[in-house]
C-alpha cells in the first residue's frame, strides 16, 4: 500500500496530529472530507482499492477487506502496527 486514507468516521484531528506525524511524508495521508465528502463507504473502499491506500476507520459498518484497518483508542499500537506492516508490504 503507497498510503491511508481516513474514513469520516475518524477525527481529522487524529489524522493530522498523530497519522501524519507517524507516516507521512513516506506515505500519503488523506481524509475523506479533503478529497471527497459525501463519499459512501463503497465509493471511500473503491477510491483506496483503485489508488494503493488503506482505510483507516471506526466504522464496524465498513465492508471487512484486506485494504481496511479499524481504529480505537483501546488498539491504537496495534493499529499502527499493522499499518506499518501493510504499508512495507507493498
């Protein structure tokens, strides 16, 4: 994966104080609400599918992929774990 994308289900304050620190600028960091606002969850997985990102998202709506990481505060090592290790992947 070349980047995140953050569904509107996570703080774009999350984004840009921690993601971003953490990621960029090795890798792109985007929100939803930058790029596309009223995007539905299929057309926000279609979007990362067709442009190498991983869905970074609260959602438990969200369709279940491989390109989809879920966030909480509980895991949120774990999180950037696995982001690391999809992100290096590729």
């Amino acid at each position: 994966m070349m980047g995140l994308i953050n569904d509107e289900c996570v703080a774009y304050r999350t984004v840009h104080w921690h993601l971003k620190k953490k990621f960029s600028p090795a890798y792109k960091v985007l929100h939803v609400s930058d790029i596309m606002p009223s995007a539905s969850d299929y057309e926000v997985w279609d979007y990362a599918k067709r442009n190498d990102l991983v869905v970074v998202t609260q959602d438990k709506k969200f369709p279940d992929e491989d390109n989809v990481v879920r966030l909480n505060k509980k895991n949120l090592k774990q999180v950037e774990r696995k982001l690391v290790a999809l992100l290096i992947e590729c």
